[in-house]
C-alpha cells in the first residue's frame, strides 16, 4: 500500500486537496495532506521562530518521521516542489517515489526567487510592503488556466498569506536529485515547457514526465484526472 503525502503551493493548505484525497483513498491507499506552518490553518503559528525555508522542509520530513510512513510518494505543487524535493532526499528508503506538480525543484544554493530574474524584485518588494509575506493572488490571476468562476472563488477565498522567507531562504541539497525516484506533471496551459532545471533533471533514467492539458492547479481543474496519474505512478 502507497502512502501519498500531499503539499500544495504558495498561499495553500490541505484544503486543496479535498478532491484528490478520498480517490487516492478509494484506491486502498493512505493519502496525507498537509498544511505547512504559517498558512491556512496554521497562519498563526511559529515555531521557534520566523517561518523560514527549512521549517517547510522539517515540518515534512518530522510528519513522514512521526507517523512512521513507508513506501512513501511524496507530492509538491508549485512552490512546494522546493520543500518536498529537499525532504525527498531526508527521509531516505521511506521514499517510494517524489513528484512534482507543475512545481519549482530545489536547486542547491538558490531560492525560489532565484528562478524568477524579472519578477525577482516585485515578488520581494511586495514580501516586504506586506509584512513580510506575500500576499495572495486575486482573482483575475488565474484567467487562462483552466479553472471555472466557481473554483477561482474557491482558491481565492480560501488562500492566506504566505511566509516570505520561505521564498528568498536559500535551499540546501547533500546531492543531485537526478538520483531520485521522481516524476513531474507538466500543467501546458501554465507554460508548455518545463524549467531549464527540470529540463536537465529528465535527462536522468530516474526521472519521468508526464504531461496534463490543463492549467497550473490541477487539484482544482482536473482533480480526477490528477488522481488518475498519482494513481498510475
């Protein structure tokens, strides 16, 4: 039996996967879905101080390690891909298998900023004119990406502020992810082509992509056919 950890992106709780959750499960499998610290219902929480980058990443590797999960596959969506993939590496053989979701990966040395040369100041001049967080999308972000007015309201109501220093803290990896057991879901409506990073990383026989005619939350657009791929892993 697969147990699916589930993260999802930037301004997102476990809420996003209300969808994707009970089908894993259907399945006869576990499915986890989490809410990183300082988002959704844990907005308010600090733990042992600002929220910064390697929370994320511990929060992760300590749920997996508290519930003493196996046979793991461990999924990021969009900016959690930076997380995930750093725990991914942490949590050794209970890792099955990770997948990224239309996401960032972690690149040693550099942020999620980093990957963003001509948004890179608006996105930290917006961190700092908020408090330091970054304030959510509205709804007129998400036009083009597959989603119906019902479920923009759905993403925009239910999105908080997200922890600005989890997005300019530098991610730190022991060794190439090429080496791990990973899959990445391509959303084309988002961008048809993967990173330069992903790019290179596909290169490896370890890493497969898949593609998915839809846009960059699939939890949300396609949450069935989503499902269907985690499923098919």
């Amino acid at each position: 039996m697969t147990r699916f950890v589930l993260v999802a992106g930037a301004w997102l709780g476990s809420w996003a996967w209300d969808e994707v959750v009970p089908e894993l499960r259907a399945a006869g499998h576990e499915a986890y879905a989490l809410t990183l610290p300082g988002l959704a219902e844990r907005r308010d929480e600090e733990r042992d101080g600002p929220i910064g980058l390697e929370t994320h990443v511990r929060d992760i590797v300590e749920t997996i390690e508290r519930q003493d999960l196996r046979d793991v596959v461990l999924v990021g969506h969009s900016y959690s891909g930076i997380p995930v993939g750093q725990a991914a590496e942490r949590i050794g053989d209970r890792l099955s298998r990770v997948v990224f979701v239309d996401s960032n990966v972690p690149v040693d040395g550099e942020s999620f900023v980093s990957g963003w040369p001509d948004g890179r100041a608006a996105v930290e001049a917006s961190i700092a004119a908020s408090g330091g967080f970054w304030p959510p999308l509205t709804a007129a972000d998400f036009a083009g990406q597959g989603l119906t007015d019902a479920q923009i309201t759905r993403l925009v109501s239910g999105s908080t502020p997200h922890p600005g220093a989890t997005l300019t803290d530098r991610a730190t990896l022991e060794r190439s992810l090429a080496g791990l057991p990973a899959t990445y879901i391509k959303c084309l409506l988002d961008w048809p082509e993967p990173s330069p990073e992903v790019t290179e990383l596909l290169k490896s026989e370890n890493w497969r992509l898949v593609e998915m005619n839809t846009g960059h939350w699939p939890m949300f657009s396609q949450p069935h056919e989503l499902s269907r791929v985690l499923l098919g892993l």
